[in-house]
C-alpha cells in the first residue's frame, strides 16, 4: 500500500517511533545535561522536547508519512501539534512527579503519552496528504 493511502499504518508507525527514538535522545540527552547544570526537571524536559522538534518535523515529513503538503501549511501544522505535545508533556510530568514518581520514570510514562498523541494527530491532520 502506497505511503499516501495509509499514513496511519505499521509501516508509517515504525518509522514514526525510530524517529521518535532519535528525537526522544536529544530531549532526554538536553534534559539530563541541563539537570546536571542545575536547571529544575519539568523546565530542562520542555527545553529538550522544543529543541528536538525541528529534526521531528523534516524527518516525520519525509520518512515516516511521505507527504506532499507543502511547508507553508504543514509547518503551522506541526507547530501547533508540538505546542500541544509540549503542554501536555509539561502537564503529564509535573502531575506524575508531584504525585511522587521520580523524574526518569515520570519521564518515559509522559513520553508514552505524547508519542501516542503525535502519531495519531501528525498522521491525521499535519501530514495528511492533500
């Protein structure tokens, strides 16, 4: 099945969580370096969460939904949706560990989370093709 025709499939969810994986790196490497450096959890996550969106959107765009939608609409789009993954990865985070989690594991349930949402609204409304 063409990438057009199913932009939410297994084969668009595979490539969806390896880049996942990648850009979750970054934000979990920013994240632990700016913990270290002093900064409070839920602010260095959100740091490292904006700072790997870029590298999200160009390889989301491509290798994970194939999509034609020019950048012009695609990229307020995606803006809009990690703004929300963003608000809600903060909301997520400060729940979990006011509730008394600990960072890492509060972390990796609030990425589980945030995943799910990107897929579903990324493959839905961001990339869908025209």
């Amino acid at each position: 099945m063409p990438i057009s025709a199913a932009p939410l499939s297994l084969r668009s969810l595979s490539a969806f969580l390896a880049v996942g994986a990648l850009c979750t790196l970054v934000q979990y490497g920013a994240m632990g370096l700016l913990v270290l450096a002093g900064m409070p959890a839920v602010a260095a996550s959100a740091t490292g969460f904006a700072g790997s969106a870029g590298l999200n959107y160009a390889l989301n765009r491509r290798a994970t939904f194939g999509s034609d939608r020019p950048h012009r609409s695609a990229m307020p789009r995606f803006v809009a949706v990690a703004l929300m993954g963003l608000l809600l990865n903060t909301l997520l985070l400060t729940l979990l560990t006011g509730a008394g989690l600990a960072v890492i594991p509060a972390q990796l349930l609030t990425t589980t989370g945030v995943i799910a949402w990107n897929y579903c609204i990324h493959g839905a409304w961001t990339f869908r093709r025209r």
